[in-house]
C-alpha cells in the first residue's frame, strides 16, 4: 500500500483509526460521524473511519527523492473496506505462531512506485482482547525473521531490523489501524510476499500476509515522423515508441487535452508504440499532438509533442494600416496578414497593377500567420487607387489568394474657380446676372467654401442678389461695383486652400469723377474747366451744354472747338462776356454702353468775398501757445485761405501773424500770464471778411507746475488759496469777457457793416441778403454801393468803402493786381448809380451800385413804397423788415429767394 513517505515514525503517524483499540468506546472515539453499532461491529467502523479520512490528517513529511504517496484508503483490502472485520474464508491469521502455512484468498496487495514509500499493513483478523506483546516480520514462508518489534515492558530496544534486507528503511506503526510497516525508498528487490506474525501476552499467536508489488515507469519515449509534411486528409505519418516500464506502460495520443488516439501496441520487449490514426486537417497547423507513456497514477506520465506539418494554402488574406486616416505627406504602413498557408506563402504587393516592393515579410510561426509590411509616401493621386497583397502557395499552384484595399487618402482642397458657361468675360455689362461655379478636390468634402470679392466675404443675400449655394455663387443685375477680383475658399479637416483668382471688369457707361463744383469767375475773366469722367471701356466721346435761370430747361451746346478731349478727360476753356454767361455747364460723355446717365455739373458764379469764419474756441491753452480752431464759410466761388493776427491787449503789438489753408492755428510763441487779442479771417482773391476776435489769457509758470503731477501732498492751505486763486481768475476773465463783448459792439458801431450778397451754390442766379442795423447795402462782383438816410429823409451816398480797399491792400500789397483790381471796381462804384448798364429803384430815392448789368431791387414784401415825406428812422425800420429780395437781371424776370 502507497502511502506518504516517511523516515522516522514518530506520534503524528499515527491518526483516528488507532483511536479504536485504546478506547474503551471505540464507536464514540473514532467514529463520530457513523451511527453507533455493537461493539462486535466496532473493527469495520474504524476501517470505515479510517477509509473517509482526508489526506490532510496524515503527517506531511517528504523527501527530495520520494513524492507523496496516494492516500491510505485506496489500499485497504477490498475485504476489509466493503465486508465485515472478519474476511468471509475465514480467520486472516494462522491458528498459532509457528505454521507459515498460507492460507488462500486472504493475502493484502500493496501496489508501490519504485522509489517511493511502502505501508505493509499486518491486518489481524478476529484479533483477541488481548494486549499485543511481540510482532515479527518474515519474508514469504521463511523462518528467520527480518523485522520484530517487542511491546513487552522493560524491553531496552523495542525494534529490530535485519541489515541485509531492510538496513534502516524499516519501521513499524503499532498504533495505525491496522499496524503497518513502513519501508522507504523501494526498490525492485522489495518486491516479496510478507509475512507477520502478532504474539498476544495470553493469547495465541496470529499471521497475516502481503504481497508488495514494484512498478518501475517507462524510461524513455520518442516520437517518429515517417511522412512530411501531409496532405490534408492523410494519417499514419507518425508514431509514437516508449521503452521501459513494468508493468507495460500505456500510450495514447491527446490533442488539446482529449484523448484522439489510445491504441498502443507492444512491439517487442519492454517496447510499445502508437501510430497516429488521426486524419490530417487544417486544425493541426495550431493545435498540436502530445504521445502519452504511463503504467501509473503516481508519478506523472512520460511526454512528447508533435507538431503535424500539414501542407495546405491560404484561409484569410487582409490588408489593413497601422494609423487612420492616411494622410497625403506623410508615410503610410500597411500590413498584409495572411492566415492559414503552411508552408509560408510568397506575398506580392501591386499598386493599380504595378508591383511595388515591401518593406519587410515576416513569419509568425504561431499562430499561422505570415505578415507583410508597405510603406507608401502617399499623395492625393493615391486616393482611390487600389492596393492588392497576393498569397501564393508554393507547391499548390491553385492555392492563391489575395486582398484588395481601396486607399482612402485625405488631402487639403484643390480649388478651381471658372466664370459661368454662357458668360463672357469681355461683355458683361451692368445690369447682367454673374455666375460663378467653384470646383473643390478634397477628401474629407469641405465644410465650407468661402466667396471672396476683393478679399471681403460674400454672404447669402438674396435682397442685394447675391445667392450662395453649394459650389456656385449667383449675383443679379450687377453693377460697376461688382468689378474686382474673385476668389473661392475651401476648407476640410487637412486645411484650407483658395482658388485661382479671375478678375471682372463690368462694361458701364461714363460716369463723372469729379464732384459738382462751384467756380467763381469774373467777367472776361479765362477760365479752364476740367471734366473727368469713369468709363469701361475707356473710348468716350464729350458734349458739354451750358444754362441758366434765363434760358431754363433750354441748354445751349457748346462748340467742340472750345473744349478737347484726352482719354477720359475733357477741358474747356470758357469766359464769361455778360451777366447771361453764369450758369451751370453740364458735361456729357458717351461709350459703347451707353450716355452717362448724371452728367458732370460746374456752377458759374459770379467770383467774391468767403463769408466770415464762425464757432472760434480756444483750446489748449498754455503758459506759451494756444489752439484756435473756427468753421470755414462759404469760400466765394474761390480758394479761400485764413489769417491769424494776434496782439497784445496793452500794448497792441502784434506777436503772431500767420495763414492757413484751413481755420486751425497754433498760436506761439507767447509770454506766460499775459492776455492777447487774436482775430481769425478768411480772404480770397476777390476779398477778406470782417475777423472773427477772440481773447487769449496765457497760464503762468507756477500755474503750469501745479497742473503736473507731483510726489508731494499740498497742504490743506495751498488748496485754499488754489481755489481762491482759481475763482478769482474766472471772475477777471467774465469781465474781460464782457469788457471785450462792449468795445467790440462800439467798434461796430463805428464801422458801417456791408451787406453782402453772394451767390448759392445751387443756383448762379440766387443771391443771399444780409443786412445791418446801422445801413443797407449790396456788395456785387466785387463793387459795393450803400445807401444812407439823412435827417430829411433824402439818400445820402456812404464812404464805406474806404476800409475795404484799405484791406485789400493790406491782404495783398498796394502794388498787387488784386489790390489794382478793387480799387477800379470801387471807383467805378462811386459814379452815378445808372452806370453799369442797370438801374435799380429805392423807395425814397438813392441807389445801389453794381459792376455790370446787375441792380438790386429792395422792396418791402406787401407794402406799397413809402411817401417822401417818411422820415429816415422809419424807412431803416422798413428796411430792417424787409423779407423779400428780387434780383432783376437785364430783360429776365424776378427771381424769389
């Protein structure tokens, strides 16, 4: 019996079963888990006990050369395990100690792996109530012992052991269930029949016997292919041989853990073998044969593999890439797998039918697998192309398989922009529809395409006509704005690209570059008048009328040998002779579109004096400068230039004297804390208006200082004192304000203001009015006449114009043609008031004066014209009433305004 292997017995051996003899309840002791039975039947209850213990009670010592031994239960006699204590032939022991005679049918078997330990149990039938006091050890029939061990008390040394048979191997375990001797480390030679013999203290003698069998395992197996490799469908191309082995080993062959093939068959002696009877399939490629060699269940069985080469082509061929997306620019690596061909396939790339040579091939042995690497530089042509990886077998012609990839390649737009198909390029005209289609390679689709007019956005707007849709653009009834440079935009995941730019140029008629404009002209004065027109195409042809309030809706055409013409230009030379040459001159240009539809407008005016400047401020004040700034008035129908004069309020010198071409000065340098008179005034050719005056008061130093930041802290008494200061100062400036506001008025006073009338720029014909308090007058084409009340009422001739030739010649030299100019005129307007070739009638006699057929009616608006007797306060008080001004030229009607 295999039991585990001990050295020494020692109290641990020993376990339940021996509970039965030393208790006096032995049911109880040893077999808690049975029902109790007659203490006759209490040997089979420990038997039964001792069969259901686990293995974990047994004492678990080892040796480096013994492995563990099965558990005690399995070699327990069949007789003692399943029937009574008491073997049905009879008695198991001999009647008395001294006849070896064997009995039959009653014989223990222990079955032990060379090697390992062996449990000889000394299995007592009917053993007496008696205290066992020697028991020997015999081998078969023999006479002389081999092993004793002596219970009797007072014995020195219990055990004993024959050197030659058993050396130190042996011990005995009374106290087991049976008792039992336990050999270690078998050997062949130990394979005997046994034989104990139990000596009582006062009862007979009783004998058992055992019979120890040795297996010795198979020592050596091979595994021999006769045919490689197999067709599909093919066996017997291999077998197993194992040598060795008592009893003969069994072999089998086991495929992933399931026996396939267990006939084995003895092929001489100690020699068995296997042929694999297994039909060959594909499945053997990864699954592989084990050979299995074992006469026991101890010891682990002897093992070969065999790996079954099975000729058979492809199952699966696949292409896939290592990264997604495959992007254009970048390297691509694409794997072919193939699966199932043995022996390895030749794997071929082609690229749109052409071969392309691999990085690598690999073999990956398991599983069957072989691997195939590309790489390809990629480009956006490759999108779309097909790729195929081709397995062919070696030997199996028929045998190929192969795998086609379609590269999807992502790349950035290729833009392409086209006009519309029924358009002309060179004969779109205003008023046409355009149409553009935007074409787009890329992959992703774009999310976006972008219309670009001049690099500015177009966006869907169907109330401007512009319609947006996928790829195309729409624009109605397009105008010369329209005319530029176009462009679409794409967009995708890859980026961004525009397309090539096409550049329209919508065909219009001519239309005026130059604003209307308003020209002052004296008489006889030459003139050149410049007309610029835009036109595409560029070959205009000019016409240019003239008209004015006298001839209405009537123009007159201008002769063509007073104007020329280049290119988009026009320039006419022109004069006004009489009163009847102001107007407006209307330019007309033509092309192969079509008339300008608003031609260009020049007014003709009469030439004068700019109006007075308006809204001058101050600005900026500091302890030696000071902003002006003023608003421009109407220029005269000339270019008009602005002087600033500024004095020193006491003593009247002046520090700044300075012009510009518009009304904002800088006046410097100045003194700190001083107080300056400063005029603005406008002039041109024909004259300078009254200044505007303004009064100028310069900070000091200290008061400079204290405006800039400063680190320290005032004390609580420099603000007060700034404060006092600073109230002082406002209130010295309102007086100066208001003493400044007295003598200007005084100043006024002294002087007769002129009234002047002066051309709109609507109409040449329209004069504006303006008039004093103090005296009435009308200043026209540079010459003014003024009329004065004396104190009977009679009209008095004015001297007024003595200060307005003194200022020209102050503005520009007494020796200047301008100053020669004003002053004929002003002594041309002395004479009597028929000169001129007009008259105009004042109620109460006098007259107005004029250069010209031009005289001015001034009339009270529903009143009839006063008496002579009305004296001179009532007729001003008239005057200054008056609301109606009509200019009468020679021959032509009354004009309101």
């Amino acid at each position: 019996m295999a039991r585990r292997p001990l050295t020494t017995p020692s109290p641990r051996a020993l376990h339940a079963p021996a509970l039965c003899q030393a208790s006096p309840q032995p049911l109880a002791l040893a077999c808690p888990r049975h029902q109790r039975l007659p203490a006759s039947r209490s040997l089979r209850c420990c038997f039964r006990c001792d069969d259901t213990l686990p293995d974990a009670s047994l004492p678990k010592l080892t040796s480096r050369r013994h492995p563990p031994m099965p558990p005690f239960r399995r070699h327990i006699p069949n007789a003692l395990r399943d029937g009574p204590c008491v073997s049905p032939g009879g008695s198991s022991d001999s009647a008395g100690g001294d006849s070896p005679a064997k009995p039959e049918g009653d014989t223990s078997q222990v079955g032990v792996v060379e090697g390992y330990n062996a449990f000889l149990p000394c299995s007592i039938s009917h053993a007496p109530p008696d205290r066992p006091w020697l028991t020997l050890w015999y081998i078969g029939t023999g006479d002389a012992p081999v092993y004793s061990y002596d219970q009797r008390a007072g014995t020195i040394q219990p055990r004993w052991s024959d050197e030659a048979v058993f050396g130190s191997r042996a011990s005995y375990l009374p106290y087991e269930h049976p008792p039992v001797l336990l050999l270690t480390n078998i050997s062949t030679q130990d394979a005997r029949l046994y034989r104990c013999r139990v000596d009582y203290h006062k009862s007979n003698s009783r004998q058992a016997w055992v019979r120890l069998s040795v297996i010795v395992p198979p020592s050596k197996i091979q595994v021999l292919p006769r045919i490689k490799p197999v067709e599909l469908g093919e066996w017997d191309d291999v077998v197993c041989r194992v040598s060795g082995g008592t009893p003969s080993p069994k072999v089998v062959w086991v495929q992933n853990g399931r026996v396939v093939d267990p006939n084995s068959t003895m092929a001489g002696d100690s020699i068995v073998i296997n042929d694999l009877q297994v039909p060959a399939t594909r499945k053997d490629l990864t699954n592989p044969f084990t050979c299995q060699a074992s006469n026991n269940d101890v010891t682990p069985p002897l093992v070969a593999s065999y790996h079954r080469e099975v000729n058979c082509g492809p199952l699966n061929v696949s292409i896939s890439p290592e990264e997604r997306p495959l992007v254009a620019g970048r390297r691509a690596k694409l794997v072919c797998t193939v699966v199932g061909s043995n022996p390895a396939p030749d794997v071929t790339w082609y690229l749109q039918g052409q071969q392309v040579t691999p990085l690598h091939t690999q073999v990956e042995v398991s599983p069957n697998m072989t691997v195939s690497v590309l790489l390809l530089e990629l480009t956006r042509e490759h999108h779309g192309q097909q790729l195929v990886c081709r397995a062919k077998h070696p030997t199996l012609t028929l045998a190929t398989m192969e795998d086609i990839f379609t590269l999807d390649v992502s790349y950035k737009p290729s833009v392409s922009l086209n006009l519309g198909r029924a358009l002309d390029a060179d004969t779109l005209r205003e008023g046409n529809d355009l149409f553009f289609e935007c074409t787009v390679d890329a992959n992703p689709p774009p999310y976006k395409i972008k219309w670009l007019h001049q690099g500015v956005e177009l966006v869907n707007n169907v109330t401007a006509g512009v319609i947006v849709s996928e790829g195309t653009i729409a624009l109605q009834k397009v105008r010369r704005n329209r005319s530029g440079r176009y462009q679409c935009e794409a967009s995708n995941v890859e980026g961004d690209a525009t397309s090539n730019t096409i550049v329209v140029n919508i065909k219009y008629a001519p239309r005026c570059a130059v604003s209307p404009t308003l020209r002052g002209v004296a008489l006889l004065e030459l003139t050149n008048i410049t007309c610029a027109v835009d036109a595409d195409p560029p070959n205009v042809t000019f016409k240019w009328t003239f008209n004015n309030s006298v001839r209405r809706d009537q123009s007159e055409m201008v002769s063509s040998n007073r104007y020329t013409t280049e290119g988009l230009r026009s320039t006419l030379t022109y004069t006004p002779t009489t009163e009847r040459d102001y107007g407006t001159l209307l330019c007309f240009a033509t092309n192969s579109v079509g008339r300008q539809e608003e031609p260009c407008s020049f007014t003709i005016i009469s030439a004068g004096p700019p109006e007075e400047v308006s809204n001058c401020s101050v600005l900026n004040v500091t302890s030696h400068s000071a902003g002006i700034t003023c608003t421009p008035g109407f220029d005269g129908g000339l270019p008009q230039r602005f002087l600033l004069q500024v004095w020193e309020a006491s003593t009247g010198i002046l520090v700044v004297n300075a012009s510009s071409s518009s009304p904002v000065f800088s006046a410097r340098p100045l003194e700190p804390g001083q107080s300056y008179k400063a005029s603005v005034a406008a002039y041109n050719s024909r004259g300078r208006t009254n200044p505007s005056r303004l009064l100028i008061l310069t900070l000091n130093e200290a008061e400079m200082h204290k405006s800039l930041p400063s680190m320290v802290e005032p004390s609580p008494l420099v603000l007060i004192l700034g404060v006092i200061g600073g109230v002082l100062v406002v209130v010295g400036a309102l007086l100066l304000a208001v003493w400044l506001l007295k003598e200007r008025r005084s100043l006024a006073q002294q002087n007769a203001t002129v009234t002047q009338i002066v051309l709109k720029d609507n109409n040449p014909d329209l004069l504006s009015v303006e008039a004093s308090e103090e005296s009435t007058g009308v200043r026209a084409n540079g010459s003014v006449g003024a009329t004065g009340y004396g104190s009977s009422g009679q009209t008095q001739e004015s001297s007024s114009y003595q200060r307005y030739d003194e200022d020209a010649t102050s503005l520009y030299g007494s020796s200047s043609p301008e100053a020669t100019e004003r002053t004929r005129l002003t002594s041309s307007s002395n004479s009597s008031s028929s000169k001129g070739g007009g008259a105009a009638g004042v109620p109460g006699g006098g007259g107005v004066r004029g250069g010209g057929n031009l005289g001015v009616n001034l009339l009270r608006s529903g009143l009839n014209a006063p008496s002579p007797s009305t004296s001179a306060p009532e007729v001003e008080q008239d005057l200054r009433r008056q609301t109606t001004v009509r200019l009468l030229m020679s021959g032509g009607p009354e004009v309101n305004f």
